[in-house]
C-alpha cells in the first residue's frame, strides 16, 4: 500500500512539474532565447522537484521488496 501511495505521489509530482516547466517556454515569445530559458528551468526549484520525483518513481517500480516479512 506505501508503494501505491508513493507511485501516486511521484507520478503526480511529475506531472504538475512538467506541466509548469512546460509553461515555462512561453518566456521564448516574450524575446528570450532558449539557452536563457534551459538555464531558468534548470535552476528552478520545479527541476529539482521533478527530478526527486523521478528517482522516486524509479525506485519505486524498480526496487523489489518482499510481499511479506519472514516469520510473520
């Protein structure tokens, strides 16, 4: 069930994050290039988010744990 949960809050965090970095490229219509904007994105606090999330969701479907505990 914790699994579930963290998968649920990892793909959700991605997504929100995403969506905002997405928004994010319209600063290329306002008259900035898009090095200035890569730059802006990488140092938001949302890159960072989205790349805990990410390594969160890994681990969370890659890692493998017992069903149960022994002798339980």
């Amino acid at each position: 069930m914790i699994r579930l949960f963290l998968f649920l809050l990892s793909y959700g965090l991605i997504v929100t994050t995403c969506t905002t970095m997405i928004t994010y490229l319209n600063y290329t219509s306002m008259g900035f290039d898009m090095r200035t904007v890569a730059i802006f994105i990488l140092r938001s606090a949302d890159f960072a988010m989205f790349a805990g999330a990410a390594v969160l969701l890994l681990l969370t479907v890659y890692v493998r744990v017992p069903s149960r505990l022994p002798f339980s």
